[in-house]
C-alpha cells in the first residue's frame, strides 16, 4: 500500500528573511547561513515506506550494487574483518525521552513514520563469501542480547562494541562465526534519557584508544544542562583501563568516527540543531581537534550564537572552531569512511558518507550515499550521489542509509535500517 508524505505546514512568525535558493552555497567551507525561521510549528516531512519491487539504487556506470543481506533486524553500522567477513550491529535505542511540548509529540509521530516496524535486534550478526564469488551464502548471529549496538572496532584480537550504555570487548579470533563468551565491559556510557542514543565508535591507528561520540539529550539544551553532563562530546578511552577524558565537545550529535588513512587525524559527521528553518543548520564533516569546542548548544557554523539558550556564554561562542565542510542543513549523515584506490579513479580520494534523510524541511534531503572528494588531505569540491534512487518521484523512500565501510577489495558496504538490508558497491575495473 501506498500512501503519500506526511507534511506539516509551519505556522510561521518569520524572525527575519533568508537568501534565494538560487543564491545559497549549500555545501563546502562557506556555507550561506540564512536568517533563524521560528515559529510556533517547524517545517516537518518525512516521505513514508515504499517497497523496492524490481528495482535497485542508483550508482554510476561501471558499478554495480546488490543486496548482500535482507531481513536484517534494523542493521546500523558494519565491519569488514581480515578474513572479509562482515559483521553488522543491529539495534535501535533510545530512552523514554520526555515530551513536554505538542512539538515533541507531533514531530515523534512523524520521525516515527519514516522508521521500520521491524524489532530491535541487539545482536551481531556475521555476513561470509566462503568462496568469493559475491554471495555472501553464510549469515549467522555472532553475539546476542546486546542493549542498541552502534559503532564496532577491531584491534588485533579485540573485537570492540559501543551499545547505548557501555563499551564493550569481546576476544575475537579470525575467521570465528560466534562470539565464544559475553563481552566484558570495558566503559560505561551515559545513557539516562538517551535522546540521541547512537554511540559511533573508531580506534586509533596504534589500538591504544577508542573514540566514542556520544550526542546530547536534546535538540538544544530543553531538558536543562544538567542532562547534558558528558554529553555532546568524543570520549577518549583507553582501551586497558577504560579510563576516558574528553577529547572535543560542543559537537551535537557525532554520528560517526574514522582516521584519516595514514594519519593520525580524527574525523567525524555532526547532526547540527532543528527547528531553526528548512536552511539551518547545516550539518557537517569535520576534522576533530583535541580540545576542541565546536560551539553546541551556545553557538553554530562558528560565532552564530543561538539565541534560544539561555544562559548564553560568551567565552563559549568565541572559542567555537568553524567545521570543515557543510554536507548541508538536515541531512542527517551517519556514515562515514575513506575511499582507496580500489574505488576507481573518480572515487579515488575523499570519503563516503550515508545520508540518512531529513525530518526537518518542507522538502525531503539526504537519503543517499554521497561522496565528498579530497585534495591535499582535505575536502575539496561539492558532493556526488554515489548510491540514490532511494527517495520514489512521488515523495516515498524505499530505504535510509546508515553505515558506510570500504572494504579492502574496493567494495562499499552500506547498511539500511529501513530496507532492513546490506547493500554491496562494486566497481568494474576491479573485476
């Protein structure tokens, strides 16, 4: 069955007016950041479910793209093992957040209209090619009874695991289909309301830490500052002792964490705030500073302060780094990994994010693999669709991208919380 997008108009009292369209830099390190749009109901649609029937996403010529895993329980993130096995965390969190305003129940209603029916499966499950040839034939459960899990890791034979409420290890031996105990935890993670639940999760290039990103409570500080303790922040945590330190704040919600190839460069995707307008926004890719603040919830793209957080802090908003490169307001990136030569040479050097989509606009955006293309170890130039068709020409989705991994064959494993599937990218050039 089919049915047509939700969309609730905004009952604007316009605060000031905004660039035309025509006239707005979207993406890159300048972004057109128009005037806030308030009113007594934000901009809000969601295009609804729609079935795939004979079709498939949409890449570039000379790739290919199947579906290597269907009937998944809401698959998140993945993660290539040495043996190219394929490990995905399926689950989806949050706490029992309270709403206060109609808002809150109108924009859950539609959030929740956009999401699959299908139940949280808070486990691991492990994807095998036994003989290369594509068809990923073997699909069992490697761990169970895990509580939201988000971000995974693999250090030597450490198998790390980043569910809403803790860090967790399990002992990981190549080429293994089953966890061989429960998991020791490792660090607890802040999970009391858990508006935004996801814990992203990457290891340093030496193994010795692990970096989680842990987003805030709420969209910009309603519930109080007391629910943002340790919130809106990449955790540094020692992976022996589980000692963890702040390693940069005032990111709202960090989505998903890598090092540059051939550095020690972190970076990270950022959900930015809503209810500002269709416009702002932008979320973002940034390289991560030690230290840094990144302006959540006094200020954003920099020294723009938000006038709705009260108390303001001026030494705050000063000390706020402007981010790399907008991917654009309400995209809601949650995959993040670099390219490899394998890619082919128009994919070569950059990073592929998966767009989940959009809730907060009167028109939908996201809801693709994007690729933004690197020069001189930095974002340079505006994105390209690498994986569409998954917004329908009449308003609907037939699936959201969460998890974006390269694997070491030049494929790109994308996983889809809606479709409920892992989608494998080819390039021709390979084979």
């Amino acid at each position: 069955m089919k049915f047509s997008s939700i969309y609730v108009a905004s009952l604007s009292i316009l605060l000031a007016g905004g660039a035309s369209a025509q006239d707005m830099q979207v993406y890159g390190p300048n972004p057109t950041l128009p005037e806030p749009e308030r009113g007594l109901l934000p901009d809000m649609t969601i295009p609804e479910p729609a079935e795939w029937g004979d079709k498939l996403p949409k890449v570039p010529e000379n790739y290919a793209i199947t579906a290597i895993a269907t009937d998944l329980k809401v698959p998140r993130q993945t993660l290539v093992l040495p043996n190219g096995d394929i490990l995905v965390a399926e689950g989806s969190g949050g706490g029992n957040a309270p709403k206060s305003r109609p808002k809150d129940f109108i924009a859950g209603y539609i959030q929740s209209q956009g999401t699959t029916s299908v139940e949280s499966g808070d486990r691991l499950t492990l994807l095998r090619d036994s003989d290369g040839d594509g068809t990923y034939e073997e699909q069992v459960v490697f761990a169970e009874d895990l509580n939201a899990p988000y971000g995974l890791a693999l250090v030597d034979d450490n198998l790390y695991v980043a569910n809403q409420d803790a860090l967790v290890r399990f002992d990981y031996q190549e080429g293994q289909t089953e966890a061989s105990g429960p998991p020791t935890v490792i660090a607890k993670l802040p999970s009391a309301i858990n508006h935004h639940w996801t814990k992203a999760l990457t290891a340093s290039p030496d193994g010795r830490f692990l970096y989680v990103g842990i987003g805030s409570n709420s969209n910009i500080t309603e519930r109080g500052m007391e629910a943002e303790v340790d919130r809106a922040e990449i955790w540094e945590i020692d992976a022996q002792t589980g000692a963890h330190r702040p390693y940069a704040t005032g990111l709202r919600n960090p989505t998903a964490l890598t090092f540059q190839p051939g550095t020690e460069q972190l970076w990270t995707v950022v959900n930015e705030r809503d209810e500002l307008g269709s416009d702002l926004v932008p979320d973002y890719l940034t390289s991560v500073r030690e230290g840094g603040f990144y302006g959540w919830p006094y200020s954003y793209w920099g020294q723009n302060v938000d006038s709705r957080v009260r108390p303001q802090s001026h030494e705050k908003v000063e000390s706020a780094i402007v981010p790399d490169y907008s991917l654009g307001s309400h995209r809601a990136p949650l995959g993040l990994a670099f390219s490899i030569p394998e890619m082919g040479d128009d994919f070569a050097e950059g990073v592929f994010i998966g767009e989940h989509g959009s809730w907060n606009r009167a028109d939908p955006v996201g809801y693709k693999v994007v690729f933004v293309p690197f020069s001189n170890g930095k974002p340079d130039g505006d994105p390209v669709d690498f994986v569409s068709g998954f917004l329908t020409e009449d308003g609907q989705t037939r699936g959201r991208p969460v998890g974006v991994t390269v694997a070491p064959d030049g494929s790109l494993i994308i996983a889809d919380d809606l479709t409920n599937a892992i989608w494998r990218v080819t390039y021709g050039g390979n084979e």
